[in-house]
C-alpha cells in the first residue's frame, strides 16, 4: 500500500461500479493507493459462474495496456498467456492474402483471452486487504450530491450504499452515465458507426495456435468505437475497414513506413503511435493531421517534379509518338485503377 488517504483512521471509500475489465483494474489502482474499495458487479462471480454472459473474443493488447497492467504488476502475468501478433492480414476478392505489419519488425501486439484477463484483473483487485468485491449488485440509481447509491440484487432486494467517490466502469450503456444526462450542462453525445460484427468460432481446426488467433481477429468486423480499448485500432475494423483494400491506401502505408525508417522521430504512423506509445490520443491525432498534410505536399511536389521534369526532356528529346502510345495508355488506365480502387 503506498499512501492512506484521509489518514489510517478515515480513509477514503471509493465505490467502483463494474466488475468488467476497467473496473477490476481500477479497483487495483485506488486500492495500491490506500483508499477503501467497494466494487459493485452486476453479474455473478465469472470465476465461480458456469456460463458467462458476454464478449468472448480476444483482445488485441497494446504498449497502453500492458503499461497498466505493469502498474498493478500484472504485466508479465498476462503476456505470458498471450500469443503476439506481428500483422493483419488483408484479403482481397480476388482472394490475394496481403499481410501488413502492425509497426517495425519486432514489434507486436498481444491476443489476450479477455475472459482470463477479466478473472486475473477480479483476483488481484481481491488479494488487497482494503478492497472488497460484491458481485450480483446492480446500480439502479445514484445521487451525484450525497454519493448514496441504490443496488438492485437477483432476488429483487435492494441495498443502499454510500461513497465518497463514485467510479462509473459499467460499460457502453452505463447507468452511472445516466444520471449525469440529468444534470445540466452535461454534454453527450454517441455515435453509432453503420457496421456491425459477428463473431465466429472456428473449432477443431488442427493449425498452430496463431492461425487460429489470426482467424479470430481478421474475421471481426466494425466495432463500436468508443466502447473500444484500443481506439487506434480502431483496431483495422473501423479506421481501415474502408481502405485496407485500397491500392492509394496500401501506397501511402509503405511511403509512411519508409519515412517512419529514415526519420523515426518526425514521421510517427498514426497506428504506431496510438499502439506502441503512449502519446496522448489528441496528441497523436494532431501530430497525424500534420504528417498527413507534410507526407501528402511532398507526394505532390514530387509528382508534378516528376511530371516536369519528365516533360523537359521528352520536349528534349522527342520520342518517336507511335512507340509511346501504349504505354502511356496502360500507365493512364493504371493511374486511374488506383485511384477508384
Ligand atoms: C468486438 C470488440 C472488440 C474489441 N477489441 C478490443 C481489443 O482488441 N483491444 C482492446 O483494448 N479493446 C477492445 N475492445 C474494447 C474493450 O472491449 C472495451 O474497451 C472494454 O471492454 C471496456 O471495459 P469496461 O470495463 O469499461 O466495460 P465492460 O467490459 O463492458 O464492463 C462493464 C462491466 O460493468 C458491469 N455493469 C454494467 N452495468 C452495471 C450496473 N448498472 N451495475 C453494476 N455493474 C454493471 C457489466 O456487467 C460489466 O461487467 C473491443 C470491443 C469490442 C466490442
């Protein structure tokens, strides 16, 4: 324990509503903290329950993740469970596989079963003295000025409970969310992006465990973007959904790399930084909208040099026209390809 708010006599009581995996880890925060945790979850214990409602595919776990798992000295823990994931793989509909690295070689994000991760995060937020864990408890309402909280059980009774802070971790529809609507002033908003996804299990597929790890990701699609962990990633589904298949879009992934090569400093790719930093995200999209603007001005100022120069010398040195004709033809049509591609 590293400090006692309040002094030992009258600590702080910290009620972290959500047992999910936010809440858990919170939990270990204020509690490595000296405060006096209550977790309140609305569903039974998942390491005692037989069937756990819920997602069950995997997590993709970033340099941010494991940062806060190292905090909680859970890092290793965790990581020695997770099966690293160096690419995505793109399929075209021409059937062509295309796999592109997730950052520089070495560098990998982890698939962790995020069940287990959910179960380690409950066990270790419950070997801190100071922390107490109630599950079957959910938050019907709560009043922002007195702290007081009402918990529904299974058996319909209710409990009212009392806090000094209140922690909402009770995911994409919380109810803690919900009564901050009622105040004024209060801005909100929730955008839904037009994809959804569908998660399928493969089974008895005698592969090494990567593939079927990979299998598990490449076939997830658009995810709810706020609800993520990993915004960046928007992990593939929601930023590159649309492009991934685009030959302008894997053009402009290499370019990025290659400067990202020769200056490691100024040109950061977006995924890179978000993924194996921990830049702060509006830092990182600023820092992205700048690049862009730079990478995007000096493709330009090559292209018309290019253009230019190529015009000096054929006005130089004329070609014969017949000769050219083809080729200029299939260039144009290519040109054309990569851009409606
Ligand atoms: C398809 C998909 C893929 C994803 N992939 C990744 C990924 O690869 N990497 C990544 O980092 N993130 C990923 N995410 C995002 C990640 O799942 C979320 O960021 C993370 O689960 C959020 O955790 P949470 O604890 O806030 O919410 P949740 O995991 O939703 O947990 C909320 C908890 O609160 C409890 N609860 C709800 N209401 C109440 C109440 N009224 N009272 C008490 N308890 C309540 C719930 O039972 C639940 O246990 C993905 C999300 C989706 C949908």
């Amino acid at each position: 324990m590293e400090e006692s708010p309040g002094g030992p006599s009258q600590k702080k009581v910290v009620a972290v509503v959500g047992g999910g995996l936010v809440g858990a880890l919170n939990a270990c925060f204020f509690a490595k903290r000296g405060f006096d945790v209550e977790l309140f979850e609305t569903r039974e214990d998942i390491r005692q329950a037989k069937i756990v409602r819920g997602r069950s595919i995997n997590l993709a776990l970033s340099h941010r993740g494991r940062q806060a798992l190292k905090h909680v000295g859970m890092e290793e823990k965790i990581v020695s469970q997770g099966i690293p994931m160096h690419a995505r793989m793109i399929h075209s509909l021409s059937g062509k596989q295309s796999p592109i690295p997730y950052g520089k070689k070495g560098q990998y994000i982890l698939s962790v079963d995020r069940a287990n991760l959910n179960k380690e995060l409950l066990t270790a937020a419950e070997t801190y003295p100071n922390t107490k864990l109630n599950f079957d408890h959910k938050l019907q309402d709560w009043s922002a000025e007195t702290g007081l909280m009402t918990f529904v059980r299974s058996d319909g009774s209710k409990e009212e409970i009392e806090a000094d802070l209140i922690v909402g971790c009770d995911g994409a529809f919380s109810a803690i969310r919900k009564q901050f609507l009622r105040l004024s002033r209060f801005n909100y908003s929730q955008t839904y992006i037009p994809h959804g996804y569908m998660e399928l299990t493969i089974c008895g597929v005698r592969r090494s465990p990567d593939y079927i790890a990979w299998c598990k990701c490449a076939l997830m699609g658009g995810t709810p973007a706020h609800a993520r962990g990993v915004p960046s990633a928007g992990q593939e589904m929601n930023a590159m959904r649309a492009h991934v298949n685009s030959k302008w879009f894997l053009f402009r992934k290499h370019v990025d790399n290659l400067l990202h090569f020769l200056m490691p400093k100024t040109i950061i790719p977006l995924y890179t930084m978000v993924t194996f930093t921990r830049t702060r995200y509006h830092e990182a999209v600023e820092r992205w909208h700048w690049q862009d603007r730079v990478i995007n001005r000096g493709l330009l100022f090559s292209a018309t040099g290019a253009l230019l120069g190529g015009s000096y010398l054929l006005i130089k040195n004329p070609p014969d026209i017949n000769k050219l004709l083809v080729p200029a033809e299939k260039m144009w049509s290519r040109l054309v390809d990569l851009r409606t591609s």
